[in-house]
C-alpha cells in the first residue's frame, strides 16, 4: 500500500510520477497536480494545460501575462 505525497493517504493504487530526478507516488491526479503542476504568478491557479512562459516566469494564460506587464505572448491553439 502506498501514500499520497500530497494527502498521505494510504491506498492500495497509487501511481509513480517522476520529474527533474525526483519520483512522488499519488493516490489521484488531482494531488499529482497540486504537487507537480507550476502556478501562475499572476493569478494563483495551477497551470494544468499548456500556459504561457516568459524565461522562467509562467502564467496560465496570455491574459494573465498581459496584466502582469508581459507583452508579445499568445495562448496556444
């Protein structure tokens, strides 16, 4: 039986996700992606889909990089 790295619930399916050499088991996606999936500076949500970037600044969407003082980036098709 495994444990959540985000809840630390113990469960008997939990999955392995590995990034940047580091390996994390979760008992859903959903705490995979409150653990692992980047937030956006401006607004505070967690950047599920492709978002935008500026070097190492990432935002969830041109819109937030717009207010945010970012110009020139567009949302991916």
């Amino acid at each position: 039986m495994g444990t959540c790295a985000t809840c630390g619930n113990h469960y008997d399916n939990t999955f392995t996700v590995s990034k940047d050499g580091e390996s994390f088991d979760f008992d859903s996606f959903e705490c995979a992606i409150h653990k692992l999936a980047p937030t956006c500076v401006q607004c505070g949500c967690r950047v599920v889909g492709h978002g935008v970037q500026h070097d190492d600044t990432i935002f969830c969407c041109a819109h937030c990089a717009e207010m945010a003082g970012e110009t020139g980036l567009v949302d991916h098709n």
